[in-house]
C-alpha cells in the first residue's frame, strides 16, 4: 500500500483513501499551521491506515493521539483554530460524531457568527454502510449538521474529488465536515494530476451527462447511480447524474440546471429517508423548477431503522441499482 | 509565632503592589456599579432577556484576570464581567451588549455576557456550561505547539464541573501539560440546584485528583487570595509545568438570573454571607496594610459611579442594529481567519 511518506509516481493510480492521504500530507508539507488530532492517529496510523507514518514525518505534536473524548477533542481543535492554528479532526468512525455534537453545532458553527472569531479547522468523518458495520459504524449522520448553519459539508466520490475537497476544506477559513465512505477507501482508484490543485467547495459535478432524468446524489451511491445509468442506457433512458459532492453551501444552479433540462428528478442518498437532504432538494425543486417537471420527484434513501448487522438485513437497508432502474422506469413512462 | 494571618500578609506583601491592588479594588467596584445599574435597567424594563450578574462574587474574575499578561486568554463563564472590564472591554460595550446595540462587541448578535473580542484575549462564553473548557486546552495546546509562554485561564460554576466536557477537558491538559489554569466558582447553587445534588464530594476541588492536577481551594471573595492562587497557577502553567485547578468557594447572592428570586436559598445563608462581602474585604486589607482608607475608597466609589452613567448614556445613545444584519456572519473570510 502506498503511504503519505512514501512518493506516488506521476500517473501512477491511487485508491480513495490514498488520495485522502495525500491531500493531508502535501497540506501539512505546504502550511506548518496544519495539524492533525484524533484517536489512534500516531503510532497506529489510524483505524484505515490513512495517516500511517504521519507521525514519523511530522512529529507527535502534530499528529496528536487524543484521549478517547470527541467532545473534548473538538473544542480544543475549535481552541486552536482561533489562535491561527489549522486542525484536522479525524472521527474514527462517523457514528462518533454524535459525542461531539455540542461542540460542533454550539460552539463551531456559531462562534463567528456571534462574536466574530473564525474557526478553521476540518473534522474528517468516515461514514457509511457495506462494511457490515452495524449500527454503530456504518451510519451517515450529515443529515444532522445539515441543519446547522454556519458549518460547511462536503462527501466527496471519486479518489480526484476525495483529494482536491480536502484541500479546500484545510484552506477554508470555517469548519467543514469532511464526509468520507468507507465503502470507498480501497473499492475505486485514479490518476490524480501530480500538481497540486484543489476542487472548490460548493461546486457541484455533472458525473455523467445525460437527458431524460437527473439522479441528484453523493457519497458512495454516486457509483450506483452510474451503474444504473449504464443498465438504462440499454433500455434508451438516458439519466443525469448529478454529483452534488457540497451539501453546504449547496450548488442549486447546477442541480436546478439539470432539472430543467431533463424535466424529472431523483434524489439519491443511503442516509435514512425521513428529514435527509433529499427531503430539502426536493422542496427546492418544488420551489423553483415546478413548471418545468413533467413527473413526481422520486426519492431514494435508506428506510428509517439503524443500520443492521446481519448482511441480508444491510443489503436490503441499502439503496441498489436496481431501485434506481425501477424509479427512472417508472419516470420514463411520465 | 507566625500565624497562618502573618503568612498571608507576608504573602500579600510580598507579591502584589499597592498599586495593583488598588486598581483591582476598582475593578470590584466597577463591577459591582455597573451590574447593580443593569440590574436597575432590567427593573425597569429597558433591558430584555437574561440578566446573570457576579454579585459577592466579584473577586474571582478580578483576581485572575488581573494576574494574566496582555498576551494571554481568558475563555470566562458568565459570572465574569470583572475579568471582560480587566481585559479592556469598557463598560458602556457591556451595556450595549446587553441592549443588543450594534456598539456591543457582538453587534447585537448575542447577548448579555456573551462578550468575546480576541483582540483583547477575551473567548465568548456558550451557555452550555464548560464547553469553554475543551477551547482552552486548545488555545493552550496552541500556545504549547509554538513554543510561546502564554497561558489561558478558563472558569466555570460549581454544576458545569458536572458536564462531561469538564472532565474531557481537565483529562487532555492534564495528559499533555497545557499551560491552561482551571478555575471553578463554587457559588452552592446552580440554578436553583444545591451542591449536595449536584455532587456526592465536599469539596469541588477533589475532581483534579483524579487527573493527577494539583488543585487549591482559596477563599473567592478575598481577592487577595484569588490573585496570589491566581498567580501562582498562571507561573506554574507558564514554566511549563502543566494544569492548576482552582476552586473558589463563594456564595451566589442573587438568583440565577435577575427574574429568579432564589426563594430556594435559605435567607440565614446570605445574611451570613453578606458579611464577607468580596468589597468589604477588600477594603478591610487596604485599610490594615495602610495602602488606603475610607476617602479613597469614596473616590473609586465616585470615579465608578460617573463611568457607568457614562456607560448607560453610551449604551443607550447607541443604535440598534438593522433587522437584515441578522443574514451577515454565518461564515468567515480568509482574511479573518488569517488575520
């Protein structure tokens, strides 16, 4: 496996999780601001190996191994970005967040609203299901802090998304929940240019041109989309996809674009059903794109139960393909 | 035979000037004044929402925020105006905090003490009790990563040490030696809860020893004593030899918020705590050290009295935001977080 310490080779591919790698190697090389906190992070190299030899590159201070306190650890991440220190927060597992709520929600997202004081720090979540995980580490709780204001989210799908979103999350002068899939770590793989560069927060992505139907999605379930879109190509439905890689600020030109141009909108996501961001780009399609919709706006999402252990139980719990080929089926008749 | 009396005198003597003590007298009586008149504004209904005042318990904020250099940080709870006025915010920001004027130093975004500017090293208060604490081992640790020798106080009530951020906190600085002092108002009630519900130890100060920090209990309306813990905590912290943990054992003398008439609290209690009055104390150990006496003490009376009219009239003369401000602020420039 590659590691942060050891060099990629130009046009060499790197898996999902190598590109987040990279992205925290080369901006803690580039800005001495930067540093990371979190359970496990040293010696250890992280629970997906994702800072392995970080420690030895960059020292114990800068890759700090936390007490296992997510509350504590993120308000003092919050602490040191208000005295111009850049933190990376690394959750374990997403599911863990939950401990950190207060901080993030209370002190995070309102400190410079209401004083004014600016809180530049990234809190990297690994999230999501089909890694039989159960309910306790296959969760995607962005829905949460969705609601928030003043916080940023981002859920990168592709290892170049993965790379150059981190980096603009590291450059942000906010706080930004970095949503990364597990799913993904080690699944997909690219060339990533050798220069650096970074994907601009708040941009969303067009992954798969088409012109019968957009399917707005994120995460992992943008490469269910893609294979659904594959399947339907055969039966001459011809889907958008629409990767909205920023849930906040979220880029409503793009998807309102899409939409007016295909006419019919699904929302994909494997967040629970009830309350997720579907649910919200759903009432912004209502809002704005009404006159032009020529069928129902269609959601597909997890049912809203925990994630469950047992493989049959998760494989149903998780959208699939085929849910995308029934519902644009179903879209094409309209 | 030196008695505990001497050793503290000697103490006194030995580590604050006259001068300091003097000026740390002022900022009791400022305090005093200036909360005393909100309380008056809120009476009258020219102030709206919470008032929560530090009245008897003054010393503490004063005391150790006037032991802190210009560079250091204060991440204060709400019981401490004293250290907002030591670290340089005046008293008409804090009036104009409190009526939601745009002069307040939140611009009427939040209010009451929810005051923070970190030009002058001062961390906004959250109202979910001890959440500051984790922020102060992160300034801390900041301080710790440059190799700079400042240091960051922070404080909280008796029921914040409740709070698992309390202990997360105490836990990381402890673990990595931050240089962060703890201070802990232990004024008997949170809200209308007494201490025996809130905690099954005697003595707050019992929670350091479980995160091997030394902790202190000292008097928290001799303002004296405060300062000198105070003092001592912040030297220890800045040489790099970790956390201090401070309780100060004071009793709240109003309700929780001025709409709380604190019937809960036995009125025997605040009789006898109102003779030991953090101001009378103070003017007791001017007074036997010959360092002032009852014309001074009337003069900063005076001196305070205008300041605060002077406040009230600056609050009051100040405008309002405008309701769309309410949009502006939600995220940060890069330049501010540069900056």
């Amino acid at each position: 496996m590659t590691t942060a310490t050891a060099e990629t080779k130009a046009g060499q591919e790197v898996t999902y999780l190598e590109a987040i790698s990279q992205a925290l190697d080369e901006e803690m090389t580039r800005d001495e601001r930067v540093f990371l906190m979190g359970e496990d992070i040293g010696p250890y190299g992280g629970a997906f190996r994702i800072t392995e030899g970080f420690q030895k590159k960059y020292g114990e201070w800068r890759v700090l191994d936390t007490p296992l306190a997510e509350s504590g650890f993120v308000g003092a991440a919050i602490g040191a970005a208000m005295m111009g220190l850049r933190p990376v927060v690394e959750m374990q597992f997403a599911d863990f967040i939950s401990c950190a709520f207060d901080q993030i929600t209370e002190v995070a997202a309102k400190n410079h609203y209401r004083w004014g004081a600016a809180v530049p720090m990234v809190i990297r979540a690994p999230f999501g299901g089909g890694v039989h995980g159960g309910p306790f580490h296959s969760e995607c709780p962005e829905g949460w802090f969705f609601h928030s204001p003043g916080l940023k989210i981002v859920a990168p799908s592709t290892p170049y998304d993965a790379k150059g979103l981190l980096k603009a999350a590291i450059r942000d002068p906010n706080p930004v929940l970095y949503f990364e899939h597990k799913y993904l770590y080690r699944r997909i793989k690219a060339v990533l240019p050798a220069e650096d560069y970074i994907v601009p927060i708040g941009q969303a992505d067009i992954k798969r041109p088409g012109t019968d139907i957009t399917v707005v999605t994120y995460g992992a379930m943008v490469h269910l989309a893609l294979e659904a879109a594959e399947q339907l190509s055969q039966e001459g439905i011809d889907l958008e996809v629409v990767d909205l890689r920023t849930l906040i600020p979220l880029d409503k030109e793009t998807i309102f674009q899409s939409v007016r141009k295909t006419s019919k909108a699904i929302l994909l996501h494997e967040d629970n059903k009830t309350g997720g961001i579907g649910a919200e780009i759903a009432a912004l399609l209502a809002e704005d794109c009404f006159d032009c919709l020529d069928g129902p706006i269609l959601r597909i999402a997890a049912p809203d139960t925990p994630v469950p252990f047992s493989a049959p139980m998760e494989e149903f719990f998780l959208p699939k393909a085929s849910d995308v080929v029934a519902a644009a089926r179903k879209l094409a008749a309209y | 035979m030196v008695t505990a009396d001497d050793a503290y005198m000697d103490d006194v003597k030995r580590e604050i000037k006259r001068d300091d003590l003097l000026r740390m007298y002022y900022y009791l009586r400022l305090t005093r004044t200036l909360e005393d008149r909100i309380t008056a504004l809120y009476r009258q209904g020219r102030i709206m929402g919470g008032v929560y005042t530090s009245n008897g318990m003054e010393a503490i904020a004063v005391g150790y925020a006037s032991a802190l250099e210009r560079d250091d940080i204060v991440a204060p709870y709400h019981r401490d105006v004293g250290a907002f006025l030591v670290r340089g915010i005046t008293p008409g920001e804090v009036v104009a905090q409190y009526l939601g004027k745009r002069t307040g130093p939140t611009k009427g975004k939040d209010g009451n003490v929810h005051i923070g500017d970190l030009k002058r090293g001062v961390i906004a208060f959250v109202s979910h009790l001890a959440d500051n604490l984790p922020l102060a081992t992160g300034i801390a640790l900041s301080f710790k990563m440059r190799g700079e020798s400042r240091v960051v106080v922070t404080n909280t009530g008796d029921g914040g040490t409740s709070r698992g951020d309390f202990h997360e906190a105490l836990n990381f600085a402890s673990v990595r030696k931050l240089p962060v002092v703890f201070f802990c108002n232990n004024n008997q009630y949170a809200y209308s809860t007494p201490l025996k519900h809130q905690m099954a130890i005697k003595d707050v100060v019992e929670r350091a020893k479980a995160y091997a920090i030394p902790g202190e209990i000292v008097d928290g309306n001799d303002l004296a004593a405060v300062h000198l813990a105070a003092q001592k905590a912040i030297r220890r912290a800045r040489a790099g030899a970790g956390p201090t943990f401070i309780e100060c054992k004071t009793m709240r003398m109003h309700g929780h918020s001025e709409h709380d008439s604190a019937k809960y609290v036995p009125r025997e209690l605040l009789e006898e705590w109102a003779k030991k009055d953090p101001i009378l104390k103070a003017e007791r150990l001017l007074t036997s050290l010959g360092w002032a006496d009852d014309a001074e003490f009337a003069k900063v009376g005076e001196r305070v009295q205008k300041e605060v009219e002077a406040a009230v009239k600056f609050g009051e003369d100040s405008p309002l935001p405008e309701g769309r401000e309410a949009l502006e602020g939600v995220f940060a420039t890069d330049e501010e977080a540069n900056s």
